[in-house]
C-alpha cells in the first residue's frame, strides 16, 4: 500500500473513531459544546473550513482515480480472458484490480464519513445551543410563573382590600340613606299634621256656615210665612172697605 492510500485509511479509521465518540450517549451536546470552545479548537476554528474543502478535494481525486483504475483493470481482465493469457499475468491483474477495488472503497468511505464527520459536528452544535437556550427559555418561563403568581396574589389582595372598602362605604352611604329617609319621613308627618290641622278648621268653617245658611233658611221661611200673613189681612181690609 502506498503513502498516499495509508494515509486514506488512517484518515477512514480516524472518522470511525471519531464517530463513534461523538455518538456515546452519555456524552451530552453541551459537554461537547463546551470541549469545542477550548482555545485549540477555537484557534483551529478559523482554518476549518480551509482544511475541510481541502481534504473533500483530495478524497474527491483520489476516489476518481481509484474509480479509473478499477475500469481499467476491469477492462484488462476482460481482454486477458478473452486473449487466453497465462496464469500469471491473469493473477497480476486481478491483485492490481484488487487494490483499485480496496482504495475506491477507502476513499469512498473516507469522503462519505468526512461529510457525515462534519454535519454531526454542525448538528451537535445546534442542539447544545438548543438546549442553552430552552434552558434559557425555561428559567425565564419560571420566572415570569413567579412573578404572574405574585402579582395575581396581590391583585387579590388588592380586591379583597376594595371590596372592603366598599363595603364600608356601601355601610356608610345606606345609614346617611337612612337618615334622610327619616328626615323626609319627619318633614312628611309636620306636613301632614299641618294638612290635618287645616282640613279641620276647613270643617269646623264649613259647619259654621251650615248653621248659618240654616238659620238664614230659617228666618228666610219665617218672614215668608209673615209677608203670607201680612198680605191676607190687607186683602181683608180691603174687601170690607168696598161693602
């Protein structure tokens, strides 16, 4: 195996290793958030994607070039049967199509887990900062529970204390009410006492000038009755002056 391909697979095995780390579950994401904010990292932080673009192309050419050499050996297994060559030369071909084969895979892999490398590194990134955040979230929706707790137990505090209040005022406005119904009440019975006080004297007067009105008709019938008198014996006398 050459350099270049030794370097491929160490770079393979690195990435399974790596992964697998990243996918032990009792590793949380804010563990590894914390791991990548270590200084190195953060020095490193500013060639990263200098040096990820650089290997996904050196991966790229390499897996090309492995995917050349398959097609060619491929096409020379072919040509060596249908030829009839020795076993030799056929044996030849079939290791150096072997070794195409082995390095289109390691570069294969390689790429393919460099790629996956990457995203799981990005998504693990997200989700600590998803998780700061609803940590975040969850303080200040505790917070604002307290607080709306507290203010609801003052606001019914407050209402009690209202209530109160106007009940008192309620109390204080039904026995000023009262005094001055009874006022009114009083101010209603002089009235009264003085209507009654007048309708009686109106009644005393109206029998008064009953009795008088009698006595009038009295003395009225009476005169009648003289003037009745008084002409008959004119009439009398008269009656005998002409005999």
């Amino acid at each position: 195996m050459t350099f270049q391909w030794m370097a491929v697979a160490t770079v393979l095995y690195g990435e399974i290793g790596v992964l697998l780390v990243l996918c032990l579950p009792f590793i949380s994401p804010l563990r590894w958030q914390k791991i990548f904010m270590i200084p190195l990292w953060s020095k490193m932080a500013a060639f990263w994607n200098k040096i990820f673009l650089t290997i996904i192309v050196l991966l790229i050419v390499l897996f090309l070039d492995a995917f050349r050499e398959v097609r060619k050996y491929s096409s020379l297994q072919v040509n060596d049967k249908s030829a009839n060559t020795n076993a030799s030369t056929f044996d030849h071909i079939q290791m150096k199509l072997f070794r195409s084969q082995r390095n289109l895979y390691l570069s294969g892999f390689s790429l393919f887990l460099w790629l996956v490398l990457r995203r799981t590194v990005t998504l693990l990134t997200q989700l600590a900062k998803g998780m700061t955040s609803h940590a975040a979230l969850e303080t200040q929706v505790n917070d604002a529970t307290e607080a709306a707790k507290k203010y609801m137990a003052e606001n019914e505090r407050l209402r009690e204390s209202l209530n109160e209040k106007e009940g008192s005022k309620t109390k204080e406005s039904a026995g000023e009410t009262d005094k001055k119904l009874k006022k009114e009440v009083e101010n209603l019975k002089a009235e009264l006492q003085k209507t009654s006080e007048a309708l009686q004297k109106a009644n005393k007067e109206v029998i008064a000038v009953k009795k008088q009105s009698e006595g009038l008709q009295r003395e009225y019938d009476r005169l009648l009755e003289e003037y009745g008198q008084l002409q008959d014996s004119l009439g009398k006398a008269e009656d005998k002056k002409e005999l």
